[in-house]
C-alpha cells in the first residue's frame, strides 16, 4: 500500500469514527456531513471523496456494527455444549453486544431508511438467523427439540423477541426499562423458551 493509499484509508476511518461517535451522541437524526468534517478534522470534499453521501455514511457505520455482532454471535455459535447451552450462549452474546454496543445494536435493530444499510442488516440478520435455526435442526435430531416446532420460525421469533425486550432500554419515559428488569425478563424469556423447546415424553 502506497502512502497515497494510506492516508486515503487513515482517512476514511476517521470519517466513519467521526459518523458513528454523532451517532451516539446525538442519533441518526444528527449525523450530517459538516459535522463529521469537523470531528474528523477533514475537509467535507474528503467526506464525499472517501465514504461519500449521507447515505453512504450510514451504511459504513451498519456495516462495522454489524461486523461487531458477527464476532460476538459467531463465537457463541463456534463453542462446545449441548443444544440448549449453545442457544443460551448465543442469547448471552447478542444481549451482551447490545449492552456493550448499545449504539451500535440500535442501528441493527432501527436501520437508518438507506436501502443499502437496510439490505445489509437483512443479509447478516438471515445469516445468523440460519445459524441458530442450525442449532435447532441438530436438537430435532438428536430427539432433544421438540420436531413439531419449525426452525426458521423459531429462529426468527427468538431474534424479534430478543430485540424487543432489549429495545426497553430506549423507549422514552415511563416505557424505558432499566438492566436490571431486562435481566429479568431475558431470563424469564429464555427459561420459556428452554420449557417449550423440550421434547414431552
């Protein structure tokens, strides 16, 4: 890589860190291009020259929130343990990088309306989505789930859940919940899902 090529990269990362240290002060709603330019000490050509638009912006920080969630998903996903250990590990993960990467997991659950960073979203959420419905397939198998229950709706139900119970820790006012009643009902959740996953015999 050439020195031109360098600083050109140097670059474009302060413009993203720019963008998504906006974003978590100040939301979405507060990210526009004379800002970024300004915390990243660029001159607002350099924004459009090395990200690009408004829209660009957002996607760039989707896409390293969603490369954040890969990792922590990912690990649970590579570990050892029986069906219901490795669903409990993923569950774990995703609340941690939600309470970790609060700003960042915002963006996943509330995607900017940037057709491209929506696209993305849907793309790593499918993938992730599969690979718990993965987990599932192998509890079937092993006579461990219960075979009535479908997969791919499981998967994406225990997703939307999960997203809207951690979502409580944004809702305005009376309708935000603190750590620790979501720790409460995560677990309250997860040992329902546990119960209902059994196969009865």
């Amino acid at each position: 890589m050439t020195r031109t090529q360098r600083r050109a990269e140097a670059n474009r990362r302060a413009v993203v860190d720019a963008a998504r240290e906006i974003i978590a002060t100040e939301g979405v709603h507060g990210l526009n291009l004379e800002a970024v330019a300004e915390r990243a000490d660029v001159a607002l050509q350099t924004v459009y020259n090395r990200v690009g638009g408004r829209a660009a912006l957002l996607t760039a920080v989707a896409e390293q929130a969603m490369e954040e969630n890969r990792a922590y998903m990912d690990a649970a996903y590579a570990a050892d343990g029986t069906v219901e250990e490795r669903i409990m590990l993923a569950a774990n993960a995703y609340a941690r990088f939600a309470r970790e990467r609060p700003h960042e997991f915002q963006i996943l659950v509330e995607p900017p309306d940037v057709p491209d960073a929506v696209d993305r979203i849907a793309e790593l959420t499918r993938t992730q989505n599969a690979k718990l419905a993965a987990v599932l397939r192998t509890g079937i198998e092993a006579g461990l789930v219960n075979p009535a229950l479908d997969p791919d709706d499981l998967a994406t139900m225990f997703w939307a859940t999960f997203n809207g119970l951690l979502a409580l820790s944004w809702r305005p006012g009376a309708l935000r919940s603190g750590p620790e009643e979501i720790d409460r009902l995560l677990a309250a959740y997860l040992a329902t899902v546990a119960d209902g996953l059994r196969v009865r015999v």
